[in-house]
C-alpha cells in the first residue's frame, strides 16, 4: 500500500486552489557532452501541435542547457459500479463526486484544475484537485486524448515520455491501459493508441520503433516475451544515470498487428491471480518500453548523382541528426489490503511484494515533493526503474484510478494523496538527439554497393549477349542437322517404297503361274476325274457318323427344355411360400412389439410398487411420521417425463426427482439384474450429469465410479452408449477428470471404442475422450494409457459426428502439448505424430464438414508451432495445407495464427524458399 503521509489537499471548509505546483529542486540528467546531446526547449505540456482533451500544461520556465522542467500530470478516474456494489452499497452514497472548476493562473494562462470531493461523513468531505477527472461514462479516447497523447507527441519529437497507471486492484488500471479492443475498437487502451499513433507518424524508411515487454514479480524482472528470461538485471549509466536493461529481448514493430500480437503473448505470460477484490487480480507490474528513432528532416547528409557520366560523388559528408524518444508504460500492480482481497499461502506472498514496491516508490515521490536531500530509488526495483519518470527527465502522466464504494474509502483516500504528491514532483524534460555516423557510414556502403552492383550489371550483360550469340549459332547449327536428316529419311522412304513394289509385282506374277500349273492337270475337254469306290465309301461312312450326331444333339435339347419348364413350376410354388412366410414374420414381429409393451407396462408397475413398498416401511420404522408416499410418481414414469418435453416445454426439476426418490436409490438400480432397470436408470443418470449444478452430487454419491464399473461388466451396447455420454457430461468439470484418470476410466472407454460399432455410442465415447484432451495435467497417462490410440481407431466408423469429436480430441491434445512445450515441461516430438494421427489431420485439413475442418485446422497451427514437428509435417503435407489455412480459412485467429508460425519457423521457411512459396 502506498503510504497516506504528506500533504497536497485542499480542505472543503477552506477553498484554497493550488496556483502553482513547481517543485524548488528541479533535477537534470542527461548532459553528458560526448554523447552529442542536445537541449531544445519546449512547452510545459510538450505538445507538438494543437489537439482536443489534452490536460492544461504549468507554465514554462525559462531556457537554459540543462534542459525544461515538466511537472507530473496527474489524472483521476473514477469506476462505475460493479454488480457486487450495485447489490451491497445499494442503500449507500457514493464516497466520491466529481466537481469541475475554472480557475485563473497567476499568469493569465486559463488553467483548467478540476476537483474532486471525498465524502468523509454524511455530514464532512474533502476536496482535491488534479488536472483532470474522469467520470464513469468518460470514454477510452477521451482518457488516451488527455493522459497520454501530449506524452505520445513528445516521444516523436525526440523526449522521454512515462504514461502510469496507480490505484486500489480491481479499479481499472489495465483496462485503461492494456485493453486491446479487438471485439470492440471503442474499448483500446492507452498501449494500443498510443502505437497506432506512433507508427502513423514514422516513416518506415528512415525510422525506427522497437518495443520490449517486462514484468516485476517479487522483486524480480522477467521478459514477457521471452518467458525462459527470467531475472533481468537493470544497468545504470555512472555518468548520465541512465538506467537500461541489457538482457531484456527487442522486438522491432512494422505495424499494428504485430505489436498486438506481442501484447497478447505477454499477457498470456504476465501473472494473475482470484482474489475477493478482483477475479483477474495482476500479481506484477507490467512495463512496456517503446523506443522510437527518428531522423531529422532537412538535416542530413545529401548524396546526389551526375547524369553525364555514371560517376557518384557526396556533396556533404556532414552526418544525419537522430532523435531517440522512448516511452514507457507502466500498468502497476494494484494496492490491495490483506484483510480484504482475502490472499493466503504463495497469493499472500505477492501481495506484500506489490505493497513494498508500491510503498518504495510513495516514499520517493515524497522525497521529491518534499525537495528533500536524499530520495531512496534504491529501495526496490520499481523505483530504479521509474528513476528517469519522477524528478529525472521524462515527461510524465500519471493516471490514479478509483470506485465509488464507501466500503474502500480509505484506499481510495490513499490513491487520492498519492496522485496529490505526484503533483508536486517537476521533471526537466531533455531533448535527445545525436549525429548518427553510423547512417552516414551505411549510406556510403549502400552507395558503394550501388556502384558494385551496376558493374556487375553490365559485366552480366556482356556476359548474357555472348550466351545470346552462343545459342544463336548453336542453333542453326541444330536446324542445319535436322534439314540434313530429314532429307535422308525422304530418300530412304523412296527407295523402300520402290523395294515393296518390286516385291509385290514378282508375287503377282507367281500366283498367275501356279494358276497355269493349276489348268494343266485337268482333262482335254475341261472334265475334273471321277473318285474311287473307296473314297466314296470313306464319304458314306462320315455322312452317317455326321446324321448320329445331330439326332443326340436334338434328343439333348428336348430334355433340357422339360428341364427348364420344371424348374420355373418350382420357382412359382416357391414364391407362393416365401408371400406366406414374410406374413407370418410380420404377424409375429407385431406380436412381439405388443408382448414388449406390455412387459415395460408390468416391469413400471413393479418399480412403482417397490418404491412405495420402501416408502410405506420406512413410514412404519418412523411410526408413521414420514411423508405421504401415495403422491409418488414411479421411477420408469419420471424417467420418461424426464426424456421427452413436458406441457410447458420444461423437464421434472432435480430438486423434484430427488425429493421423490433419491439420488442414492437411482444410483443403486445401476446394479440390478433387470437389464430393462438398468437402461432406465443410466439414462437417469446421465440426463442428471446433463445439469452443471447435479454434477458434484453425482460424483460425491458414486455415481462416478458405478458409471464406470457398469462400462466394464456390462455387454449391452445401449448401457454402453448413454454411459459414456454420463461420463463425458461429468468429463468436463477439471476435478472429474483427474478422477475419471485415477479409476482407470480412460482404458475402459478405449475398451468400450474398440467393441463398439453403433456411431451414436463411438461418438459418445469419442466425446469423453475428446474432454479428457484439454486436459494439460493427464497429457503423458492418456496417451500412456491408449487414449489417443482409441481416438485413431474410432476412425473406421465413417460418421462425420464420430469425425468431429474425434477432431475436437486431437485439438485439445495439440493445444495442452503446444502450451507444455512453450512452458518448458515438454520436450521431443509430438504425441500425435509418434501415434500416427498426422496422415489422417492432413486427409481432414479441408474436409467439408465446417465442424471437423475447423479443429483440425486449429489442431495443424498448435503442432506447427514447435520446430521439432516440423520436419515430419514438411514430409507429411502438413506444409502445404498449413499455407493453405494462411490463406483461406474462415477465422481469422486460426488464419493469423497459421500465418504467424509459418513466418516463425527458420526450418517452414527454407521449405517454402525451395517451393518458391511465398505467403
């Protein structure tokens, strides 16, 4: 907690308005000669050019070397009600009103001081004045315009700038500076408008900004965005006192979105923790660094070109002037009471490193309100690194943030004395700019290499028009081979063609001299000889055999027509069979449903009469004191309420089916020998697990475990079904599923996945599975266990939902492994590909159905985003869809996200430099 010493508050009953806040002892830094510094003076307020909703700047003390003093802008900002307060303090006023004022500066400057009244009593208040106060409706632009855009401008223009953020946990301090807006443009914070202003101002050929993410967690400085950076030193200059951090990673900005990226990655590592006050409580100060280079305009060193000859020659080798502006954000950690954020254990811990911090740093602000000798910046961290926002050179606004509740009107009183002595602490603003030599030195290499480059140019040229001239002659050498082939193949063809008729003239003229040896051995008068006695019977004999044949061929015939003409009289009378027999099936197949019937008529009368049977005797036991038993509706007939819609579209309450019959007698007709019971209980229970409220019960009863032991001896497929639906209802409780993993659930459901071929019961069981994934915790025992090779055989069932709770399994295994790989507590390759799930996540990467397509998409970006993956997804596919969903997908998150790992992988970018892939 920041101390509530010191003074800077205007009394209600005395109306005494603070003309002046200058402090005596203004301090400079910075002045060192050889680092080519220069001091130009500015305005108090440090504004480059006239905007709206800028706070009202002190007035400017005269010019000298050292540099222009700067008082500490303070803003209030006061919270709306939460629903806790609407409901508590009802009956209560708030502890704060808003009061703007006009007041006149001695100098005949319109000062605008607003005030602030703290009410005390009913009867008693106190009033402040700061140089703005917000109101509850005050919009984010509105708080960006007045508290940090005059810092942001003189960042450009090449000072130090500190934008804070101090006040109780749970009053709004990171949504006014770290809110990224990207549901809700209107909701950014001051990190991200102050971004989008900065690279709207810089030029992205000359200029630079370059942003660094930190975090102070008990007394230790860690990089956001590096999280394995844990303890950063801080190094300070023995001769300016310029304090910097070395170790800390640089990131240089391009544009908006990734700035935003890197915001989102450093609050996924930043810490926080549920307290009573707050249920996103930040356990750290957070500190962004944003450093902006820029070149002076008209002041650098110009290089020209003469246009008669290709010489190049410097008109000026005077270096360019470089101005270095850094911004510095810090959202602190809120000041919280123990008694009332209810911390405890390592919670506990935190808070009193926040408060020590948090006291260091009042203490010094009083130091410097106070001009006293020594200021204790050496106290803590924090303080060491604020040295340059309080009574150095930076110029510095401060944002205080308070609520409206009475019950916090002694925090809210201390944040108001803290922004009250801030007021009174005045920095001496320091331009920063130097010769950049090292820019002049990189334009004389560039233009040496323009002069290396045109040589090679025309020595490439030369080397071309010889290849040209080579290729020319090469090819009419070619076509003079090919005209003096072809000729020779025209001249062959020719000879050959003569060969072919040559040759089938000599055959023209063999067959018409054996048709004269033909002619030759016939008689004188043209007659052919008569045959012999025996060839003639040699004849006879053939005849006969020819007329036996043909008559046993015919007989044959005949006997397979009478074949055939029997064969369809069967076919008729079997016919006429069959009609008669699918008749009797029907007859008894309506038989059978009306027996079943009325077997589940008697199997619900019986159940009723037990249950009245156990209510009558245990009214007996009482002696008769109990309930009246004769209201009660029978378990089968609740069962059934319970699974189709009531007249008013509602089901039988909980509260209702335990009052009649009891969690406890539902639980224990799991086991009864009845397999028709039995059905009709599980689906009781499994409609009870449905409820979020009934899941705890469930579980404290046993529920759980007879779920499970009913999975392992039963053979009925049905129980099978709605059993493993109950589980994954209670599987998605966190508690339920560290339970389900100790009783062995994970091998029964596997077990159950193997027998099963209805898809309705793969994809009950798919869906357990698919909770058990999101799981980090059970990561190592499911696979150890067969879950993830019981996901993969679910696979021959062809069913899209089966497919889509498979997909959503294999998601939520990826993303828990991507999560223990940045963290550090997994090493090696992916489960999944060891398994053997990549082929078939590749095969469904664009499936058409929209609910497996986008789990595995997101599935894909999860694996991609560890370099150990990605030799296997390379020689899987898995590349060519990843820059497919790059392109194409539907969300834009996954589609960044893709983007971003693809960008960020050194072994998918020499891939896709080889493909010629370009993104």
């Amino acid at each position: 907690m920041a101390t509530s010493g010191g003074s800077g508050n205007v009394r209600n009953g005395t109306h005494t308005h603070r003309t002046s806040l200058k402090a005596d002892r203004p301090t400079s830094v910075n002045s060192n000669p050889k680092n080519h510094v220069k001091s130009k003076p500015v305005s108090a307020s440090g504004q480059r050019r006239n905007s709206t909703g800028t706070m009202s700047s002190a007035p400017a003390a005269s010019k000298d070397d050292a540099g222009v003093p700067g008082r500490v802008r303070v803003a209030v900002r006061l919270r709306p009600r939460n629903a806790e307060e609407m409901t508590a303090d009802a009956d209560f006023a708030d502890c704060v009103e808003l009061q703007p004022e006009m007041v006149i500066h001695a100098s005949l400057a319109l000062l605008q001081l607003k005030r602030l009244k703290l009410r005390k009593h009913n009867w008693d208040s106190e009033t402040y004045e700061f140089d703005e106060v917000l109101t509850e409706f005050a919009s984010q632009k509105r708080v960006y315009e007045v508290v940090a855009k005059p810092v942001v401008e003189s960042v450009l223009d090449g000072y130090n700038g500190t934008i804070m953020a101090y006040g109780q946990t749970g009053t709004g301090k990171t949504y006014t500076l770290g809110r990224l807006g990207e549901e809700d443009t209107a909701a950014r914070g001051i990190m991200v408008r102050a971004m989008e202003d900065i690279l709207a101002d810089v030029s992205s050929e000359t200029d630079s900004v370059s942003v660094s993410y930190l975090q102070l967690y008990m007394e230790t400085i860690q990089d956001l965005l590096d999280p394995a950076n844990d303890n950063i030193s801080i190094v300070e200059d023995p001769k300016t006192g310029d304090v910097s951090l070395p170790g800390a990673k640089l990131v240089e900005i391009r544009n908006h979105q990734s700035f935003v990226e890197l915001l989102r990655l450093g609050e996924a590592h930043r810490f926080a923790a549920n307290t009573k006050l707050n249920t996103e409580s930040s356990r750290s100060h957070a500190i962004l660094m944003v450093h902006v280079k820029r070149s002076v305009k008209g002041r650098d060193s110009a290089l020209s070109s003469e246009s008669g000859n290709h010489s190049h020659k410097v008109k000026s080798l005077k270096p360019p002037v470089v101005r270095k502006g850094k911004l510095v954000v810090v959202d602190l950690a809120g000041s919280e009471r123990i008694d009332k954020s209810g911390s405890e254990g390592h919670t506990l811990e935190e808070a009193k490193s926040i408060n020590l911090s948090l006291s260091a740093l009042g203490k010094c602000i009083n130091a410097l309100a106070e001009n006293s000798a020594h200021v204790p910046f050496r106290d803590s961290k924090l303080t060491r690194l604020l040295r340059d926002s309080f009574g150095g050179t930076a110029r510095t606004s401060l944002v205080i943030t308070i609520g409206p509740s009475p019950r916090h009107r002694g925090e809210t009183a201390s944040t108001i004395m803290f922004g009250q002595r801030a007021m009174k602490v005045e920095n001496m603003v320091k331009l920063k700019e130097e010769f950049d030599y090292k820019s002049l030195a990189r334009r004389l290499d560039l233009q040496l290499d323009k002069l290396s480059m045109e040589h090679e140019r025309q020595q490439k040229a030369f080397e071309n028009e010889l290849e040209r001239l080579s290729t020319e002659a090469k090819h009419q050498i070619s076509e003079a081979e090919k005209n003096y082939t072809d000729a020779l193949e025209k001249e062959r063809l020719k000879y050959q063609k003569d060969y072919t008729e040559s040759i089938k003239k000599l055959e023209e003229q063999l067959v018409m001299m054996q048709r004269k040896n033909e002619n030759s051995h016939m008689t004188p008068n043209g007659q052919i000889p008569k045959l012999s006695a025996e060839e003639v019977a040699d004849l006879k004999k053939m005849l006969q055999k020819e007329t036996l044949l043909r008559k046993a061929a015919e007989e044959e015939v005949n006997s397979l027509k009478f074949q055939v003409t029997e064969l369809k009289k069967s076919e008729a009378s079997c016919k006429s069979e069959i009609l008669k027999l699918n008749k009797m099936l029907e007859d008894e197949a309506h038989h059978k449903e009306k027996l079943e019937g009325e077997i589940a008529i008697l199997q619900s009368q019986l159940l009723q009469l037990s249950f009245e049977a156990d209510e009558t005797r245990r009214q007996l036991n009482k002696g008769g004191s109990g309930r009246d038993a004769g209201g009660l509706d029978s378990l089968t007939s609740q069962v059934k309420h319970q699974q189709q819609p009531s007249g008013n579209g509602e089901k039988t309450s909980i509260a209702k089916l335990f009052e009649q019959v009891g969690l406890q007698k539902i639980l224990s007709l799991l086991e009864a020998e009845d397999a028709d019971v039995r059905i009709h209980a599980v689906k009781v229970v499994a409609n009870l697990a449905a409820e979020e409220s009934n899941q705890e019960k469930i579980v404290e009863a046993g529920g759980l475990k007879s779920l499970l032991t009913l999975l392992k001896s039963s053979q009925d497929e049905i129980i099978h079904r709605v059993a493993a639906g109950a589980i994954a209802n209670l599987a998605m409780n966190e508690t339920n599923q560290e339970l389900i993993m100790t009783q062995g659930g994970i091998s029964l459901l596997s077990t159950a996945a193997a027998n099963a071929e209805d898809p309705q019961t793969l994809r009950m069981v798919a869906g357990a599975i698919a909770n058990l994934c999101g799981n980090d915790k059970l990561q190592t025992k499911l696979r150890s266990e067969g879950g993830i090779k019981a996901l993969l055989g679910m696979i021959r069932c062809r069913h899209p939902d089966v497919h889509a709770q498979i997909a959503r399994g294999i998601a939520n295994f990826a993303k828990c492994e991507s999560r223990a790989s940045t963290q550090g507590t997994k090493t090696g390759r992916s489960f999944l590909i060891e398994d053997g799930a990549l082929p078939w996540i590749v095969q469904n990467a664009n499936n058409e159905a929209s609910s497996i397509r986008r789990h595995i998409e997101l599935a894909l970006c999860h694996l991609a985003q560890h370099e150990v993956n990605a030799k296997d997804m390379i020689s899987g596919g898995a590349l060519w869809e990843l820059v497919r969903i790059s392109r194409d997908c539907s969300r834009e998150d996954i589609r960044t996200l893709a983007h971003r790992t693809l960008i960020s992988s050194p072994t998918f970018q020499a891939e896709m430099k080889r493909l010629r892939i370009v993104l």
